[in-house]
C-alpha cells in the first residue's frame, strides 16, 4: 500500500478487507463491534479518525490480534 495515502484510509481499507473475508455486511459487523453500521461505513470509507476502544472492538469482532489489523498500515 502506497504511504501517499492517509493513515485512516489505509486503516479502512484493511477493515474492509478483513470485513470482506469472513462474509460480513457492514450492518453485521457493526452489531459485532457494537458500532454503528454508518460509523462503520465512515470507518471504511477512510472518515473517521477512530478512538483505540473501537479499535480495540473491532479487532475483536474480526478475531484477529490488534498487530493483525495494523499489518500493511
């Protein structure tokens, strides 16, 4: 991934990708996190700058490590 791009749009991505590969809409994911599914979408989309306690969540719904979620950041 290219650095020229900003740091929640790479997070977003990543989110998205992770998202993608286990099969989960975004509305899915959201209740899993207990986030909203458009925060979620704003997450994506590369929006939000979000705090380390959603971070924290979402690493948890996806099951992976928060070293795994930052891989390629």
């Amino acid at each position: 991934m290219s650095t020229n791009i900003s740091v929640t749009h790479r997070f977003g991505q990543r989110v998205r990708e992770l998202r993608k590969a286990r099969q989960l809409s975004q509305e899915e994911f959201g209740d899993l996190c207990g986030l909203d599914r458009t925060y979620i979408s704003g997450i994506e989309r590369g929006l939000r700058n979000v705090a380390l306690r959603n971070i924290e969540a979402i690493s948890k719904a996806l099951d992976v490590s928060l070293a795994e979620l930052f891989e390629e950041i």
